[in-house]
C-alpha cells in the first residue's frame, strides 16, 4: 500500500475545506492531502440545482486570497440594486480555478478526487487502490450537507407519480399543476425559479408544512454604499435584544426594526436557517396563495397527498418538486482543535466560508490547542428560532476574544470574508476603533441579556 506524507489531510473539498486550506498554504509552509468523493472540488455545488445561487452577496464566499464574481450590482431580477450572487457553475468554476492555479501550483497540496476516505487515514481511489496518508492532523467539516438531488424523497410515492428534484425544474415539460414540497430555501427557490418563468402563481401549490424567519439581504451588503445600513441593523439587533421583555417580544422587535423578515405575517415561525432573501423574492413568494399547511407529507399517490395533518387532493397530472432535505444536519458542535483532529464548523453565525478561513489563521498563526479553541468556539447551526440567539451568544464570545488580541483584530480587518472587513474599508483609523469599542462596551451586557432569554426556552 502507498503511504502519502502531509501534515494534513484534509477530507472533503467543499466550501469550508477549501477555505481552510487556502488560508492554511499561505499563511504556512504545511503540505495537505485533501480527498473527495466527487469528481471536482466544491461540495454540494457539484450537485445543486442549476439555478441555485449564494443567498449572500459573493464577495463573502469563497476563499480569503481570491475575490468571487467581478464586484457587480445586479441591474433585474429581484436582486436589482444588490451585489451579485454567484451560481453554482460560477462556484464550481471559481473552486475548479482556486484549486488550478493556486492549490496544486504551491506544490504542498495533494488532491485525490473520486476517493473515499475510509478512515484512519486509509482512502480507496475510485480505481480500487487504497492509500495511506500520514498526517500530524485530520481535518473534517462538522456541516453534512445533504440536498434533495443526493437522496430520494423522504416519504412513499407512488409509480405513477411524476415527484423530482428541484434541479428538474429546468428540463421538465410544462405541467398546468406544480406542487412545491418543503418549507426552506430550496423550496423558496423553486417556486421563486417558476414564477421568473412566467408559471402563474394560481399553478403553484406550495406544502410548507413550518414557516421560517428569514434574513433580509439588504442587510447584508458590501461596500461603502450600504455601510450605514449594515451597521444600522447590527445596532438594531442590539437594542432588539437589550430592550426585549421576553423571547416572544425579542422576534417582535426584530421584525419590526427589519432584521428578520418572514413570508406570511399571520403564521408565527418554528424555523430558523439563516436563509437570506430579497424584498423582491418576498414579494413573488407572497403570491402564492395556496399553501397548504396540514404538516409534513408520507404519501404521495396520484390526485392525493397524505400528510401528518390530513390530506390533500391533487391533480393527478401536477409535477411534485422534493425540496425537503434537511441541508445542514443536526450534530451537536463539538470542539474545533482536538489532538489529531480539527472539526470545521462556524465560528462567525451563518459564515461557513469565513469560519474556515478563520480557524486555518489559527491553526498556522497560534501554537497550542487552548489558544486556538477560545478564538474558536463552535457557533450552532440553526434549526429553530432560540437558535437565533444561541448562535449570537456564542460569536459574541469569540468576538470578545477576538478583541483582545491585535494580532487577531489585524488578520480580521484585512480578511476578504469578513463581512466587518467591508463595511469598515472606506472608514477611518479612529471611526473603526469607535465601532470595536462600542462592541466590546456592549457585548457583556448582550450576553446576560441573551442567556435570560433563552432560559425561557
């Protein structure tokens, strides 16, 4: 059996993989053995639906030494106004490039796609041969993203049920009846993709069994031109938080002050996953009227729908479009640096990019295990809406680390992913101190405020 060498082996060379390497290679001389069982670097990309786009503006995706799109404000679309969202063959593309022209040209990476990782450092290549790597350190994402293309429907459908998944859509012939399955992102996807292609909202039937609050994307932009509107929103949430009288009064004020957003006013949200829309695609999803909310679907038959709730009769002509897989799974965090074993997880709320890139500055950057985890302790992917605030409390822990170290705060400012590092590029020396201090002051205080709340969960 050949045995590799490396001081890393890396497994998975998807979005937080890539992050980690990149920022590991320049920032050291480490050599990394990344493996992957797919056939090009970027997870769940390779996979995705060919609509799918970032939910966040591309400049905070990708990895830290190379921007991702050209820096455009879309001009249609109900991203108009907004920085661009790169799609998934740009993200393949991008990763394809990253990998190309900047990983393997270093010389100290190795990379075995179409490889599995059987553990132990024992990987079996698609032809067969095993391999043995040797390495200081494994690496591993905690995220296990699972999209609808990767498994069958959750639920029993019968043989002369057209159901798909989203990434369907395209190919399909027009049908008079769609029925949307699921209640995420992938299912706002979806029926946003249809309405943009002139299907009339009356064809559209949208199971959506939990509503979700969502993240309004304006809130979220790069560049000098929506500074004071992402700093308005950080603020807000802020005062959201010092001001609220009880968990159900915090998502009151949220909502009001314009920091989370939900599709239908009437029905109070169970679902929290950081997805992030446009006013533009609220406006198309509120124009679905028939959404139907009898629970999650068992069974799905010609001209009938079981579900938890009831049942529901259909047109047994409609096309069933699967959106409902989980995405992002439900580990419970575990700690980043372990002896041999580094587990990729958030450490900045809904930034995968950015967290990796964060924890391979510290890897490289700082020399001992306690060091590296208090700069990084693991932020919880959300699922429901107390995680809202579990996930605030825990990046303001590390932001309050952060502070304290100026070589940290110097890597964060210069850092590409860093959402921060845009909104404070164009201000000066002494406006940036003033708005780390103004954290630093509150975010105790925030804190004890936070875990209050969540006693009430």
């Amino acid at each position: 059996m050949q045995t590799l060498e490396a001081d890393y082996l890396v497994v998975g060379a998807g979005a937080m993989g890539m992050a980690f390497v990149d920022t590991l290679i320049a920032e050291s001389d480490a050599t990394v053995v990344i493996v992957d069982r797919n056939h090009a670097p970027g997870g769940h990309w390779t996979t995705a639906y060919p609509y799918v786009r970032l939910h966040q503006p591309s400049a905070y995706y990708g990895v830290n030494s190379r921007d991702l799109g050209s820096g455009a404000i879309d001009q249609s679309g109900p991203n108009a106004g907004f920085y661009e969202l790169a799609g998934g063959a740009e993200v393949c593309a991008y990763y394809e490039t990253v990998m190309r022209q900047q990983l393997l040209p270093s010389g100290r990476v190795t990379y075995l796609p179409m490889s599995e990782h059987l553990g132990g450092g024992r990987i079996r290549t698609l032809g067969g041969e095993d391999l043995e790597v040797a390495a200081r350190r494994t690496v591993v994402s905690h995220l296990d993203v699972v999209v609808p293309s990767m498994r069958p429907p959750a639920y029993a459908v019968a043989d002369k049920v057209e159901c798909v998944p989203p990434n369907a859509l395209p190919r399909s012939a027009p049908h008079d009846r769609y029925v949307i399955v699921g209640a995420g992102k992938t299912a706002m996807d979806a029926c946003v993709f249809l309405l943009r292609h002139g299907v009339a909202p009356q064809r559209l039937t949208w199971i959506k069994p939990r509503e979700a609050w969502l993240m309004d994307r304006a809130t979220v932009q790069p560049g000098a031109k929506f500074a004071k509107r992402v700093l308005t929103d950080f603020t807000a949430q802020l005062t959201a938080v010092r001001d609220a009288s009880s968990f159900h009064d915090l998502f009151g004020r949220l909502e009001a002050k314009g920091c989370l957003l939900r599709v239908d006013e009437s029905v109070e949200p169970t679902m929290y996953r950081c997805a992030i829309v446009s006013q533009g695609e609220l406006e198309l999803l509120r124009s679905i009227d028939d959404v139907v909310r009898l629970g999650q679907v068992t069974a799905i038959e010609p001209g009938r729908v079981t579900l938890t709730g009831g049942s529901l009769d259909v047109d047994a002509s409609a096309l069933f479009v699967d959106c409902t897989a989980d995405g992002l799974g439900d580990k419970a965090p575990a700690p980043v640096f372990d002896g041999d074993r580094i587990t990729l997880q958030t450490v900045r709320t809904c930034q995968p990019a950015f967290s990796a890139s964060v924890i391979g500055h510290v890897e490289a950057a700082y020399g001992d295990d306690d060091t590296r985890n208090a700069f990084c302790g693991p932020v919880p992917y959300p699922h429901v809406p107390a995680d809202w605030l579990r996930m605030m409390l825990a990046f303001n822990r590390n932001q309050l680390q952060w502070f304290t170290d100026p070589e940290m705060m110097a890597w964060l400012d210069g850092a590409r992913l860093n959402i921060l590092h845009h909104v404070t590029a164009g201000v000066s020396e002494r406006a940036r101190e003033k708005i780390v201090s103004m954290l630093g002051s509150q975010l105790h205080d925030i804190n004890d405020k936070l875990e209050a709340l969540l006693a009430e969960v």
